[in-house]
C-alpha cells in the first residue's frame, strides 16, 4: 500500500512541475521607448518600456533601473505574465523579472 501511495505521490509532483514549466510563452518584441515612472511624490525615474507581442496580445513590460535596452525590436523572447509580475527570458537564454505596466489586445479580437 505504500509503494502506490508513494507512486501516485510522485506522478502527481512530476505531473505538476510539467504544467508549471509551460507556463512560458513565446512572444516578439515589437518596439521599446524610453519612459518615466513615479519614484516619489514629486520626483520620477526613467526606465525603458518593452512591447511584447503573443498571438493578439501586446504586453507592455518595464523594470526599474533599466534605462537602457537589453532587448532590441525583433527578438524572440519567453515571457510568463503573473499578476502584475512578468519574466522574461531573452533571446540570449538570460531570464529577468518585469513589472507589467500595460496590456492591449489587437483591434477586432
């Protein structure tokens, strides 16, 4: 009775770590522009802004402190979208978290 239990114990793990890894995405990015964000009340920051296009949808991704671009128009990237949280994994394979400042679906969809 334990070899089963601890079997279907561990096919229920393996199954779960399949769903959680393909959670990724394979987007485009469209454009980036450079923009600013609220820091403080009455001072901002400049970050970069990244279009991520997945099927009908463009996200808009950002993070703080980057205010140069790592990514350029063109590159295939793997993108995750939780919440307000998005990671993404870039063309050369390095994986970065973004805040999601923006969503759009295409006009018609």
């Amino acid at each position: 009775m334990r070899k089963i239990a601890s079997a279907l114990l561990i096919t229920l793990l393996l199954s779960c770590l399949v769903v959680a890894a393909d959670t990724f995405q394979t987007g485009k990015v469209v454009k980036w522009e450079n923009s600013t964000y609220q820091v403080k009340k009455n001072k901002v920051g400049q970050w970069v802004v990244y279009y991520i296009q997945i099927d009908a949808t463009t996200y808009e991704v950002a993070r703080k402190k980057e205010n140069k671009p790592k990514m350029q128009p063109g590159d295939t990237v793997q993108l995750e979208v939780k919440g307000n949280k998005a990671t993404v994994i870039n063309a050369q394979g390095h994986k970065e978290q973004y805040q999601l400042v923006g969503q759009a679906q295409a006009p018609g969809q």
